[in-house]
C-alpha cells in the first residue's frame, strides 16, 4: 500500500527544489536500485512489486497500478526507490578530475559519469548553472556509478584560484595524442551547445583537441569527447 | 497552408513500414535540415514558420500551430522536412568498417553515425534486426552526420563468408592500446543490454577491450565504446 502522501512527495522529487528540500532522490528499476542498495548512500524507502524486496528495512510491497502512479517510465520496472541525497566528500585534487561548463544534458552527463566510474576517476566538479546530478535521467543514465563518483557544483573561480595544472578540450589545441598529460590536472569541457564559457577559455591556457579526420563535421558529441580523452590520459599516465 | 492529407503522411512517417513504403524520412530543426539540404540526399518538401526557406523549392510556409501538428518536438523549431531516403552505396571494404549487432537505442546510433563521420568512416553495417536509422530520434541526433556515412542492413554470415579482418569489442579480450589495428578491418559491436551475440563470438576470434580502472562497473555505453575504439584505431593507422 502506498498512501496519497507518499505519491505526492515521490512525484514532487522530478524538481530539484523538491529534492533539495527532502535531501532525497529517485532511482528505478532493479539494475540501478541494487548497485545503490550495495553502495554508501541511504535508503529512504523503497517500493516494489516483487517479492525480492521484501526482506530488505523500509520497503513496501505494492501492485502495479500503484508503480505506474509514481514511475516516471511508461513500462515500470519493478522498483522505485528514494535515497538520501549524500553529502559531496572533499576533492582530490592530486588526481585528475572532469570540470563541466554549464552541463545541461542529463543524458550526457550520466554517461560521463559512467565514464569517469570506469577510468577511475573520482571527482567531477560542475559550475553552478549545470544539471542537478540527482535528475532522475542523469540517475537513470549513471548506471549505479552515482554511488562511485563525488560529484560537486562550485564557482569555477575557486578552481583558477587554486594554482592547479588546468588543460581545456576545445576545437583548436593541442592534439590529445602528442599532449603530455600528468597524474593531476583538472580537464574542463565545455557545454553541448556553446562549448566553453568566455571565463574558461580565458583562465585555462593549455587546450587540447582530438583529431577529427573530415571537415565537414563541427562538434562531436560531449561525452564522445570525455570518453576519448579519458581514455588517452589514463593510458599515458599508466605508461608513465 | 498544409493540407490533411500531408499531416496524415508526415505522422505515419514515425513508422519504418510507412518510410519505406514512402521512401521518406523526416529531418527537424534548422541545424539538420540545413545540412541535410547541402548534402547530395534529395529534398521531397520542407515545411516551416520562417520567411529564410521560401526561396527553395518545394518549401511550404505554415504558421507555428500548423508546425506544431506535425512536429516531434515540444518545442517545434521553426522547420520540418521530408526528405527521400537514399539508396546504399556499396560497401568499401578495403577500409575500416564499424558493425553494429542488434543496435536499439536510436540516441546511441545517431551518436555512433556522427562518431563516424568525425573519424572518416564511410560505411556501418548493421544486423538486420537493428534500430530503422532512418527512425526520426536518429537522424536528430547523427546531426546531420547520416548524409555522409553509409548504412546498411545485411546478414552478418554475409560478412563471415567473405575472408576479411574481423575484430569485436567485448569484456575479456586485448588491451586495445597494445592491439595491432590494420587499415581494413570490420570492427563489431555488441548490443546495449545483452553484448554480441553467439554467433558474433563464435565467428570474430579477435576481440579488444578497453582497459577499465575499477572493479564495481560491468559495461560502458555503446557510444562511449566506439568513440574510443575508433580514436584508437585512427591514432595507430595515421602513425602506420
């Protein structure tokens, strides 16, 4: 069973107000819900129609009628569960981190934080006006890696501020094969549609750039790019 | 003015039966349009809110609620075209070839198209039960990439029975930063949920992986996978 109240919260976490407000946030189907289940972040309440669950502190069994009320899918999976929205850990910035430029796809960014899970990388920061990493969507596209990856919004200045190695992905740079890239620097990308922002193509000198083998094609797409690089830095460093 | 008849011919046109009965597909958006209008693939008409489209032929100025019936977006932007869908070419297969086993996700494959395009890659083979890539949620996001890479659709023993260079990403094969890549070879990938399938595993005895740096994550998207597939490739055979 599943109260009135209940819905209303649930529905009112699609707004990151909400979700703020809560400290909560939504994850569905069994795939993400079971990677958060066996990570660090809390579990508020979990709702499902399987039995699996049932074992499991603070879940209700419901029917379907009622995950289809609250499932933000049109083929409910399962489970819908609220978590508790953990606070950000301190960054590393002896290792390499992902800076965003006013990210705004929650697609994109869920697979870049998918990405940054599989090469390891431990920090993204984000500037202030990108997409709020507990959109249910960056949720959905993360895969679970959410749980893995420290996720931070802050001014970028208090980045330029810091005297830390800095290297941009931008149309014209250096190309990322002959770039000699270090065990820490922080590496910035712009957003899907402007690029990089007045601010950070000014502050960040070193720029970098993957070869493209046409001409006819402008941008490729952001977490195309995050991918390649990632890959071309973890390769070098571990060579080093 | 737009008359029934042509909003009943767009609507079906969200349907593979009916673009290929029509041998139409629908472009939105000026960024795509008007690369689709540079590009050697036939305009059949082009629907649209703004005065910059009515020098061309076969356009037809409509106003915005007009628009809106016929557009896939929220927020219809400002043009809407059908255009005739190409013949395939024939495949090249003296060059690097990608192979796409059972593709689903339309979004993946229109980032998989323009991923292509960037790298040079002139032609993708795609298992006959792979996503339509004319399907409107492609060509959207290929970004106008489909009318410069060629696509087609064909059973893989096709491919098996012809000697070539075959090679598939998957969980447990070669560090791809330590494979020897060659100038020809047809480079498979598995599906979004399941991976290759049987008798992709059976017939490709090469297989590359890209090296993860953690445990806890078991696949990277499809896109991702490509994209540094491909920059891996390019690196090596430029360097040849």
């Amino acid at each position: 069973m599943i109260t009135k109240n209940q819905i209303k919260l649930i529905k009112s976490l699609s707004l990151k107000k909400n979700r703020d407000k809560h400290n909560l946030f939504i994850a569905e189907g069994p795939k993400i819900v079971d990677e958060l289940l066996k990570s660090e972040i809390t579990l508020k309440t979990l709702y499902s129609t399987s039995e699996n669950y049932t074992s499991i502190n603070r879940s209700v069994l419901i029917n379907s009628m009622e995950l289809k009320k609250i499932s933000n899918f049109k083929s409910p999976n399962n489970v819908l569960a609220l978590f508790e929205i953990p606070n950000a850990k301190k960054i590393d910035f002896k290792s390499n981190i992902i800076a965003l430029d006013e990210i705004k796809d929650p697609g994109n960014f869920g697979t870049i934080i998918r990405l940054c899970d599989w090469f390891g990388i431990k920090d993204i920061i984000c500037s202030e006006n990108s997409v709020d990493c507990y959109n249910p969507k960056v949720i959905q596209s993360s895969m679970g890696s959410i749980s893995r990856v420290n996720i931070s919004y802050m001014s970028f200045d208090d980045v330029f501020s810091k005297n830390l190695n800095l290297v941009a992905s931008d149309i014209k740079g250096t190309n990322i094969n002959e770039y000699k890239f270090n065990k820490n620097q922080v590496i910035f990308f712009g957003n899907e549609s402007n690029g990089l922002s007045p601010k950070v193509l000014s502050e960040v000198r070193n720029k970098i750039t993957i070869p493209r083998y046409t001409e006819k094609i402008e941008s490729l797409n952001l977490a195309s790019s995050v991918s390649i690089v990632l890959s071309e830095i973890k390769k070098k460093i571990t060579e080093m």
